[in-house]
C-alpha cells in the first residue's frame, strides 16, 4: 500500500523514548509509529449501528409498551 508523507511532532523526551524503543526491537521509529496509529484507528473506528434499529414503522403507538406481550412466546417451538 502506497505511503503518505506526514510530520508529527513530539516531545524531545517522548522521541528519545520512542528511538530507544526502536533500536531494542531493530525497527525504525516510523514503523513504530505507523504500528501505534493503526493500533489507535482500529480501536476508535466509529462503526455504523444496526441499519434495523428503528427502520420500520408499524402503525401502532402503543408497540414498545406492549412489547413482551407481543414477544410472550416467541422461539417456542409448537
């Protein structure tokens, strides 16, 4: 997958920490980098809710009151 150039900056400590880092697993801190952004994306990636959740309408005013009475049996096998 083709690259993108960007620049970050970062706290002289930070870098220091993350060259050091780099050097004991024989990476270059950019991949380092790339590794913690993906990481971060995967891990706060909005994602779209169910696409059922009140896409229908049924008429009736009363339904989500009523809702374990309509419910009341369900799965059962007959």
């Amino acid at each position: 997958m083709p690259a993108t150039k960007t620049t970050v900056y970062l706290d002289e400590a930070d870098y220091e920490r993350l060259k050091l880092i780099a050097r004991r697993r024989r990476r270059p801190p950019a991949a380092l980098l790339r590794d913690a952004v993906r990481e971060y994306a995967d891990r706060n990636e909005v994602r779209g809710g169910p696409r059922s959740v009140g896409a229908g309408h049924s008429g009736r005013r009363n339904l989500s009151e009523r809702a374990e009475q309509v419910l009341k049996g369900m799965g059962r096998q007959r």
